[in-house]
C-alpha cells in the first residue's frame, strides 16, 4: 500500500482530525457555529453515516475549504453507496489536495460508472491516485475498455511485480481480461502456470474457462476437489448441477472492463478484510458493489461490513436489495434476519426466517437459524420443533449432528421435559463423545435435579480438565463440590470462577453461598450484592435479596431444603 494509503484513516475517523486525543479538542478554524463540527464528532464515534455526511455538510457553510470536512462529507456518502452526491465535493477537495485518496476513489468510479475510459485514463496518468495496486490495475482495464488489449496485457504484466500480498492480482486480472476476449487458452494458462493462490473466484474462474474449452469433466473435478463432493451453497451447486448435466457454463466472472475494474475493489477490500477499520474497507467495498450491483456477493459484503459497524438500517437496505430469484437470496435472508436481530427487531427477524423456512424447507440452515432465534426469544417449545425438522430428516444420526441435539436437549431442560432432554443431551455424547459443552450441561443438570450426582461429577470434573479456563465449566464443578456438601473443597474452584468471569450474576451468587456455607459471612453478603449489581433474572435476584436480609440457610430451609449450617450462625 502506498504512503498515501497508509497515512489515509479510515472515513469514519477523518473528523477526528480536528481534535486532540483523548477527546481533547485541537485547535479549529474561527467560525460562527461550532455545533456541526462537534456534532460530526460525535456522528463519528457512533458509526452514523447519515448525521456524519449532515453535520459535516453543515460544518462546510463555516469553513468551505477544510479538506478534513470534504473527506468527511464524500466518504460518508461512499459508504451508503451516493457517488452522484459527491462530484462536487471531490471538484472542489482535488482542487485543494490534487493527490487526495478519497477524492480519487469518488471521481475514478465516477468515470468507470460512465464509461469514459479516455478520461479514466487521462485522470490515472495524470496523478489521480488510489493505491498503487488499484491505480495499475484500474488502468489495465482502462484500456481494455479502450479496446486497446495489447496496452492492457502489458500493464497486467507490470502488475505481476506487486508486492505486499499482492502479488497475484496482476496475473488474476491477465487472466479474467483473457477470458472476457475469448483467449480461454491463454487465460486458462495464466491461472494454471503462474502460481496463483487460489481463491473462490479464481477457482470459479477456471471452472468456467475448463466448461467454455468442452472441458467439463475437469471442471466438476476442480470443483468436488476444491469445494468437495457434499452439499454445496446454491451458486456452487448450479455449477455443478450444469456441468453434470453437460452444459457449457458461461464466463461470467467478468463480463465488462467495468466488471474487471468492480473485481478488483472487490478483492482489496477482501485482503483488506480484518487488517483495517472495517470503515475504511467498507469503502473499497461499495466502489465494487457500486460499479456492480447485480453481483450479489458484493452486497452480501457491503451488508456485512455496515452490519459490523452497527449501521443496521443501512444493513438492512443492502440485504433487500438482493433479489429472490438470485441464488444466494437464502444467504442474504438469513443475513437480514441477524441484523434485525442486533438492531433489537427480533419479532422482524423471526417473521423473515419463517417465511424463509416456507421457500425454503428443504435448507437445514434455515431451520437451525429457526431455532436458534427462537431460543434466544426464550420460545423453547417452537426451537425444539425447528430442530426436530433438521434432525427427523437426517436419520440414523452422523456426527454432525450433535449440535443440533444438544440444542434441542438444551430447550427441553428449560421446558423442564427432563426426559426428552436427557436423551438428546446423551445422543449428543454418543456422537460425539466427550464433549465439554454438553457433558457440563448434562453433569450440572443432574447436580440441579440431585440425581446421578457421582455420574454427574465424573462428567464435570472430564469437562473441567479439557477446558480449565472456562468459568462456566469451573463454576459447575465447585457448585458440584457444594451441592455435595463439600465446602471446603468447593472454594478454591468457585474462587477461580469467579476470576475468570468476575461480572456474572450466577457465580457471583455461587461464591456468596460457599462462602457462607464454610462460615465466611461478611464475604458472602459482599458477594451477593455483587451479584445484584450484575443485573441477574428477577427471580434470582429476589433470593438474593432475601438472602441478604434472613441469611442463607433460611431461604435453604423456607425451600425445604437441608441448611449448610446451624440457624442460629446466620
């Protein structure tokens, strides 16, 4: 990446520039109204494209040239894919700062959107620039847009000599541009002969070129090898349904310079995936949808990215935008439905996965997904049905499926159907035998229910040495200790739980109690309000405090059970 594109922050950052650390403010030019500025600040910090692009816009009437605020007002209309809106602004910031990043990336895919490849061309050898891997890139289509194939393949060439990882981009790209020109040939020996890692697209790539020779059965093995034999997502499964078949597969990995040009902001935002702000890659990320629109892994990237950065809204848009009769519309859905959920729509979400469920029965996914939601809404009976449909249709049970037991063996227990849920949560062991999750799940179940209790405390003491820094594993092992009056053992693990998970209610109130039970009163009282604090269930939270006010084994003997010691100590 070049210096510019390493001293570039992300858009979401840009308005900090005109403060100090630690939310200190810097000094700012003189200006009627500080408002706007403060407010783009704060626009910023909560991930706000809108109020980010409105105050900015504000801010400007103050101070029309702050290059900061031109940065700010294009990125944030980037990243909710409006590239009309920002012509001006990028005029006016290329003006200012001729080398300007964001300026370059609005007025570049400006040009690509129209297809003026001259002035592309003209605006890249002229200075404008993006990075030096999109730049070369970007202009190697350029002139294939141009129709000037000789021009391009000798500037993809150059983009061979890349470095930092991105090596392969010139060598992918020859190759896509040999194939949109009918050189399957040629393409299929630049994928196969200069050492490409490959990846999804470059395999899809070499699939289709293999159909378009009359190739088709190293095509299917390319992709059994390379995605395997099993059930694959509905694009791959199209593939194959149609190389089986003996159908000549299209090129469609590009279809246009403009495409190639699509691809490539596709990939940097990829590699760029996780090393950088996910606001700064989100830019790269609707340049290609934007250029592409119709290419649905695009925008399952850009709903992705805005959905990571809490833009749930605009999420939401992108997910929609894809169309049901698209192969990847289940996928999408499902997406959709997750960012319901995070923006607190869970009855949304739960209507978007039923109704997905009815396209779509035939798709273990979405019933798991059916489920999952439905167990978090507390809805365990529905859940228990969702899994049921998954499970009755893989029968005898493989491995795979002991997920899907333990959930549902989880959603019994709380609907206290204690048998259905021990043999789901034994199913699940029997596929998959000791398993830490479900034998803490099983073991501590049968600690509540006191059943079982050496069969209980063989299983959790198992979990316990696979796991040691699992609190939930350890709390179930200390309150094992205790529930058979074990106290003095019971501290030193209960101790360790709490360390490892110092805010949850539930351990918190455990320490309380084993620490009254060997006499620690004072300590146990400190305890349980510490577990209040932690915004336990209602009803726990009533013991607690009854507790707090009679003591321990009050509440043990009111609940007709067995004090841990004699009344009068409490």
């Amino acid at each position: 990446m070049t210096q510019r594109a390493r001293r570039m922050i992300s858009a979401l950052t840009a308005i900090g520039l005109l403060f100090g650390g630690a939310g200190t403010l810097a000094p700012a030019p003189l200006m009627a109204d500080a408002g706007p500025y403060l407010a783009a600040r704060q626009a910023t910090m909560d991930r706000s494209f809108q109020e980010l692009a409105s105050y900015a816009t504000r801010a400007l009437a103050s101070d029309p040239q702050n290059p900061v605020l031109l940065e700010s007002v294009i990125s944030a209309h980037i990243s909710m894919g409006d590239f009309e809106t920002t012509k001006g602004y990028a005029a006016l910031l290329s003006q200012i700062e001729p080398g300007n990043q964001i300026a370059a990336m609005s007025q570049l895919t400006l040009l690509v959107k129209e297809g003026d490849y001259d002035g592309l061309v003209t605006a890249l050898e002229g200075g404008q620039s993006i990075s030096t891997v999109v730049d070369g890139l970007m202009l190697a289509w350029a002139h294939v847009g141009q129709g000037d194939m000789s021009g391009a393949l000798e500037l993809f060439d150059n983009g061979a000599n890349l470095s930092q990882g991105f090596e392969d981009f010139g060598h992918y790209n020859k190759a896509l541009a040999l194939g949109l020109v009918g050189d399957f040939e040629g393409a299929l020996e630049v994928l196969t002969e200069s050492g490409i890692r490959e990846t999804r697209s470059s395999v899809i790539a070499r699939i289709e070129i293999l159909s378009q020779l009359e190739r088709n059965d190293e095509a299917l093995t390319v992709l059994n090898d390379n995605f395997g034999e099993g059930e694959l997502d509905p694009v791959l499964e199209g593939l194959r349904e149609s190389l089986t078949a003996g159908e000549t597969v299209p090129f469609t990995v590009v279809r246009s310079a403009r495409d190639g040009i699509a691809d490539v902001f596709f990939a940097v935002a990829a590699a760029l995936d996780g090393g950088l702000d996910d606001g700064y890659t989100l830019l790269y990320a609707r340049i290609a949808e934007t250029l592409r629109p119709d290419e649905a892994n695009y925008v399952l990237n850009v709903a992705t990215l805005l959905e990571r950065l809490g833009n749930y809204d605009l999420a939401t848009a992108a997910f929609d935008s894809i169309s049901p009769e698209d192969p990847v519309y289940p996928i999408a859905s499902l997406g959709r439905a997750e960012t319901l959920r995070a923006a607190g729509k869970s009855e949304a979400a739960l209507e978007v996965l039923r109704q997905l469920a009815k396209a779509h029965p035939e798709m273990d996914d979405v019933h798991i997904a059916l489920g999952d939601a439905l167990r978090r809404e507390e809805r365990y009976a529905e859940a228990a049905e969702a899994y049921s449909v998954v499970i009755d249709r893989h029968q005898p049970p493989t491995r795979a499926l002991w997920p899907l037991y333990f959930t549902r063996g989880t959603s019994y227990e709380r609907l206290e159907e204690w048998e259905k849920s021990e043999a789901d949560l034994r199913q699940a062991l029997e596929l998959e035998p000791d398993q830490p999750q479900v034998l803490n799940y099983l073991g501590y179940s049968f600690l509540e229910l006191k059943t079982n209790l050496d069969e209980a405390m063989e299983m959790i003491r198992k979990a316990a040495e696979m796991r040691p820094q699992d609190g939930y594993i350890t709390d179930s092992l200390a309150w094992g200790l205790y529930r058979l009056g074990r106290y003095e053992e019971a501290v030193e693990p209960m101790e360790r739980a709490a360390e490892l998970m110092p805010v949850d209610p539930i351990i918190n109130d455990h320490l309380g109690d084993v620490y009254w039970a060997v006499g620690r009163v004072r300590e146990a009282r400190f305890q349980w309000k510490r577990a209040l604090s932690f915004d336990p269930e209602e009803d726990e939270a009533n013991r607690i405090r009854r507790k707090l006010e009679v003591g321990l084994d009050r509440v043990l003997i009111d609940e007709g059970e067995e004090p841990t010691r004699p009344i009068n100590d409490g």
